[in-house]
DNA sequence: GAATTAATTGAACGTTCGTTTTATTAATAG
DNA sequence: CTATTAATAAAACGAACGTTCAATTAATTC
C-alpha cells in the first residue's frame, strides 16, 4: 500500500497536530510514542515524518503556536489606555478565557519544558516572560497610582498567574459552574488579593471583601 | 565482581530515594532510566531492583510518603481548637514551609500522577482530597463565623492551593527573598482574598489591603 | 573457621523506541 | 494520456528500555 485515496496533507497534519496536544496531555511527551501517535490520526509512524522532523519538532511547534496565541489573545484583549483595575480585570478575562479553552495545550506548554532542547526552552521561556511582565506592568502602574496595595510586585504577579492557570486543573466545564462563574470568581479574589481601590482615600472595599483587618 | 566493601542495604535504599526524586523532578519519570538512576547512587541497574521491584513502585512510594509527610507535618501544625483566621494562617505557613523544603518531591507528586496505575493513582488522590479538605473546613467555618468573604468554598480552596504551591515554580532559596518574607507575603494575600475580619462590622483591613472598591 | 545471608555485578532477554529507506499508489499538471 | 509530484505503507535499523538471572564477594552467624 501506498498514498490512500482522499489523502490530504493539510487535513493530515491539522488532525497530527490535534492528536498530539491530546495525547501529550493525557499520557505526557514522553510516554507517548509516534506509533501511539500515527494510529490516533489513522496513519503509519512514517507518515507523521513527512510534517514534523523530529518527535521534540512537533512538541516545539505545538508550544511556540500555543504562546504566540496567548501574546495574540492579550495583545486583543488589551484595553488601549485605561486605569490599572480596569486593565487587570481585562487580563484575568483573558487569561482564564484562553486556559479554560486549551486546556489540553496548556498542560503540555507547562508540563513537557524539559523535553525541549536548551535553545528552544530559551525561546518558549522568552515568550512566556514577556507575558508575564504585561502583568507585573500592570500591577506596578496601579501600586504606583495607589489604587493597589501590594507587597511585591514579582511576588503577586508570579502568584496570580500560579492561581489563575491553576483554573485547568480542577475546572470542568459543563459541570457545577459555568465559564462565568468562575471567571467573575477568580477577578474578584484577584482584586481584593491586590487590595484594589478606585482612589486613595475611599473606603469601599472591592467585591465582597469588606471590614478586613490588620495582620 | 560482586558485593563491595562497605555496602549497606539501608544506606543503598536511602541513596536510591533521594537520587530518584532529584532525577524525577529534572527528567521527568518516563524520561528517567533505571541504568541513569543506579549510575547516580554508583551502582548498577540490577541492584535498584533488590529495593524497589518495578520502576513504578519506586515512584509510587515517593509519592505515598510525600503525602503523607504533608498530612503529618499539618496534623502536628494545626492548632487544637482556634478562630479561622488563626487556623488559616497555620495552614498557609505549613504549606508554604513544606512545600519550600521539599521542592523537588513537590514537583514529582504534582506532576508524575499520570504514570501511576489506576489503583495507585486512587490512593494518592484521597490522600490529597483530605488534604484539601482540611482548607476548606477551614474556609466554611469562617464564612459561616462571618469572618471570611468567599463567593464559592471549593473554588477559593483550589485557587489557594494553587497560588500557594506554585511558590515552587518560581522562589529560589538564597536569592532575592527569603523564605519569611515570602510566607509573610502569601500570608498576607491569602487573607485579603479571603476578605478576612476580626469581626464583622469593623472597617480595618487585613494587611495591606485598604480603601477597596465594589466591583 | 565454616556456613549462611546480604549486597552487588555482569551479561543477557525480549520489547519498544524514534527514525530512515524504499516502494507504491493517488492526485495533479502538461 | 503521460509525466510528475504528493502522500502514504511496509519493513527495517540500531539503540535504549525495564527487568531477570546466575555468579560472586562481603558481612554476619554459629
């Protein structure tokens, strides 16, 4: 046997790739193997070689698109110029949006970075640092402006971005709570978590947080 | 060449453990070898086997006793019978505490499930459901005590524990800060997002979370 | 000091892995 | 209709895998 009738190399690599994030997030890169891999999509272990060179090339591929579209979800989702609070509750929308939409793609880009190579390790690193820091931006102008009360930027960034994703690991959908019950959920714990106000001065705590009281 | 001078089963045993967790943590499981382990504690593959009879049992009781390690180490950290807000933070501090020292065991527990068997998978889960739910008596006892504002008891549970556990990630030991300020900070931004109050009605914040806003 | 037990080596087993090569057929272009 | 290109199958490669087994030596017991 040979070329099969109604093969398409486009659609072929689409459902490789579409497997692949599947399979990867169920069993882990390393665990699944290319025959595993090819029976997925309906094909020999061979054909898969004909769109990816290499096993770590599709896992590359898989993760570099899955950054861009995050930097791309974000750079969409951004508000042009507004206030600190505002653009921090665009972010969390975002985020929580994307993850809870790849989930699968998500769990690979976070779980299989040591099976890259050390050069494309740096690339996707790269990517993701320059995501984060749209929230470290974020949280400094709005300490800056006093509308947050934060300890330490790094710190609070690194720790929403940790609780936010953490979202995939516990949520499904269609079960006890919708996609906005859960989004409205976590930007209200981030904005009381990073103390926000609408001016210095005021006393009208955000969300449900109110009488709070010193440590 | 046979036995050496000087071997000592207890000793292989525990060199065994504390090599597997490190290259598990590094590698990964699957992409952890039996020959690269032994070659670790300096010895030969065939001799792991007189310890642990499959590869799997070897990840398996890490896991257990890394769970139980945790269960014990809040058995012996939780205070007898306290307000939440005191309870909170003695789960907060454990956690963070445990979880700084035993980074590496952490990582394998959290990310190596999938390699268990279906049995072994169960065992572990309910170890960790416990542990969660000792988070979220904690949480339903203050919101009932009116101390707490949390919109949802499950969800502000595994938000946390995210946060919390995602300290791992990113804090490196020696470097910028120390383990105190670090477990203050998450302290701090655990109680506001809790909306955590002395008692209700009184209008001072926890931390350094003031003049917040309604959403 | 002989017998027994504990700890380990070295070699080998069958299997599976990622990947390559070659042949073959379907689709397309002239 | 023929030539060319695209897409695949089938088979094979060497390497590495987890694991087993028999032999061997160190430590311990009697």
């Amino acid at each position: 046997m040979a070329r099969t009738t109604g093969s398409d190399g486009e659609k072929t690599e689409a459902a490789v790739r579409e497997a692949a994030v599947s399979l990867i997030a169920r069993l882990g890169y390393e665990a699944m193997s290319m025959r595993q891999l090819a029976a997925e999509v309906g094909v020999q272990a061979a054909a898969l070689y004909r769109y990816f060179p290499t096993k770590e090339d599709l896992l590359f591929t898989l993760m570099r698109e899955h950054m861009e579209g995050l930097l791309a979800a974000w750079s969409a989702a951004r508000p042009a110029a507004a206030d600190p609070v505002s653009r921090l509750a665009a972010y969390v929308e975002n985020h929580i949006a994307f993850h809870i939409e790849r989930r699968h793609a998500t769990h690979v880009s976070n779980m299989e970075l040591r099976s890259l190579s050390h050069e494309r390790l740096t690339q996707v690193l790269k990517m993701r640092t320059a995501y984060e820091k749209e929230l470290r931006t974020i949280l400094r102008d709005g300490a800056e402006a006093g509308m947050f009360s934060i300890d330490d930027t790094g710190l609070t960034a690194m720790a929403l971005i940790q609780m936010m994703t953490g979202v995939i690991v516990w949520f499904r959908p269609g079960e006890r709570l919708s996609v906005a019950e859960v989004t409205a959920s976590y930007l209200s714990m981030t904005m009381r978590l990073v103390g926000a106000t609408i001016s210095h001065g005021t006393a009208r705590p955000y969300g449900r947080a109110r009488d709070a009281v010193a440590l």
